[in-house]
C-alpha cells in the first residue's frame, strides 16, 4: 500500500491480539477444523450431510479470517495511538455533533478498538474521510448514501486510551 492514508494504524495491544487470533486460527483452530471435516466425512453422503456442509462453511469463513488478518498485519502501521492535538486523525477518539446529535466515536480500525464500547468509523467511511483534518470547533458536511447532506462540527478530539 503506497498511500499512508490507506495504511491501517493498529496500537500494539491491537496488533499483539490481531497477530495471537491469527496464529490460533492458522494451527489450532485449522486442526479443530478439519478433525470435524474428516469426522462428519465418516458419517457416510455428502450430500445430505449437515455437519460436513457446516463444517466446510465455517472452514472458509476461518480461511477468509486469517487472508485478512494476514493483509490487516502486513500493512499496518503499528505504534502508540496519536496524541491528542486537536487535529482529528486515524486513532483519534473524537466527540463531534453530528445531524444535530453529540457522538462519541473512534477513528479508525475496528480492530483498535478491541473491547472499548466506542463505535468505530473509518477513515474511509463518509464521515470518517469528511472529518480527517479537522480541528477541534471546524464543521463540514458529508453526503450521505441516501443522498441527504449531513452537517458535522468537530467538538472534541483525545488521545485513544484503549
């Protein structure tokens, strides 16, 4: 990824976390999965086999898991979260008025946000990239999926504590 603003930004409890899922999901849980694959096999026709069929389902969901752990990992940028300068950035938990409701939010990956009850926006999310820059008392507008134009003021923006 060449462009920095694509580049995920994980803390280092995140990607510790991110990078143990992993490496379980790529030995223990690949095991676990395919001792049940082979055990449902045994049960005799495919076909109408539930089991296999549940089994070789949640296989490829574990598989897509580790292709984007793996991705996640490879390409992010991994170090203490931004301190807090009043500029809204990935990492940043910002409190800002938004169609007229005050929200409290963290930008960035959800994957940052490991247990917080924050809710998460990306940077690249309409909101997320409408906001990016800002300081604090700066207000802008985003477009809205359904067309409508949704006014934004930055309120606040602190340093993510985890």
């Amino acid at each position: 990824m060449s462009d920095d603003t694509q580049v995920p930004f994980l803390t280092q409890e995140a990607y510790d976390r991110l990078a143990a899922e992993l490496e379980h999901l790529s030995t223990t849980g690949r095991e676990e999965i395919a001792k049940r694959i082979e055990a449902a096999r045994e049960e005799g026709d495919l076909r109408e086999n539930g089991g296999y069929h549940a089994a070789k389902d949640e296989q490829g969901k574990q598989e897509a898991r580790i292709r984007q752990l793996q991705a996640l990992l490879k390409d992010a940028k991994v170090g203490v979260a931004p301190e807090s300068n009043g500029v809204v950035e990935p990492g940043t938990v910002v409190t800002a008025v938004v169609f007229g409701d005050q929200e409290r939010f963290l930008l960035g990956s959800r994957e940052i946000a490991g247990g917080t009850d924050l809710d998460v926006y990306s940077e690249q999310s309409p909101l997320g990239s409408a906001i990016l820059g800002l300081k604090e008392g700066q207000k802008t507008s985003y477009q809205a999926p359904n067309g409508k134009e949704i006014p934004v003021e930055v309120v606040k923006v602190e340093t993510f504590t985890g």
